[in-house]
C-alpha cells in the first residue's frame, strides 16, 4: 500500500513545467527591453530642406557653391558630412561642415547660432573644395545615422 501512494504522483509534468519557466523567461526579457527603451536615445534623420547652388562669381569670390537651409529641423554643423562627385562620379572631396572648408553665414533676421543649421541659414564652401569649372554632384550626409539628406547636381561656371 506504501508503494502505491508513492507511485501515484501528482503534480504538473516536466513539459509543461518547462513551458512555465520558458513563458516567464520571454516575458521577462519583453519587459526588460520595453523598460531599458527609454533610456536610449535612438537618431533619427531629421526633416530638413536644402538648397544647393553654385555662387553668382564662384573663382572670384572664394566660394565654389552655396547649401541654404529652407525649411525643416535644425542640424549640428558638426552632423554634417558633404561629399562631392566629379562627372565621372569620382570622390574629390570629403568632410565635415566644422571643418575650415566651409563659411557659416547668416541670412536671415533671427539671432545666428553657431553650434545648429537652422532655417535662414547658409554654408559657402570655399574654393578648397571645388576649384574648376565644372558640373559636380553634391551630396550632404548626415552622419549620426549615415543618411543622406540631399544630393544635387551644381553647374560651377
């Protein structure tokens, strides 16, 4: 009679148990990465308007092409990375816009911020950048998430 009470188990089987366990497990993790969400700050590209246009006297005036800011979200000078194309699609220049290749300039009436790209402003690149007459591609990355923001055939004359 001792052999039969002990034999006859009762209880939940080893499968469902490990289903159990697996169950809290996910849920667990679920809500641990819903929870650690809010604390990353994830980069998104932002809305931003361009203008590119070469200048009225590009080998006489320093400037080889002009980025006007026209509407959207404003930009850390230092997110931004131009790269231009020569025709047959070679890189000829690379870099940052903080970098000493470019001019900030302000041209509308707001009070002037040297750390954003904001609407009403624009960014002259200098002749160290593009020094020939030429058709050239004009493409501004933004680099925290490798995007491209706006790219741009410029006739330089």
């Amino acid at each position: 009679m001792y052999e039969a009470i002990s034999s006859n188990r009762g209880g939940i089987s080893t499968i469902v148990a490990t289903l159990l366990l697996l169950g809290i497990v996910v849920a667990s993790a679920t809500y641990l990465a819903g929870f650690m969400s809010g604390f990353m700050k994830l980069k998104s590209t932002p809305n931003i308007q361009l203008a590119v246009q070469d200048c009225p006297d590009p080998l006489n005036s320093g400037c080889s092409f002009i980025i006007r800011h026209i509407g959207g979200d404003s930009v850390r000078f230092d997110d931004l990375m131009v790269v231009v194309y020569d025709s047959s699609g070679k890189v000829i220049y690379s870099g940052v816009v903080s970098s000493g290749d470019f001019t900030l300039d302000q041209i509308s009436s707001s009070g002037h911020n040297s750390v954003f790209f904001e609407v009403g402003e624009q960014i002259m690149a200098k002749n160290s950048v593009v020094s020939r007459e030429g058709v050239y591609e004009i493409s501004i990355y933004y680099t925290p998430t490798n995007s491209l923001i706006c790219n741009r055939l410029v006739s330089i004359t």
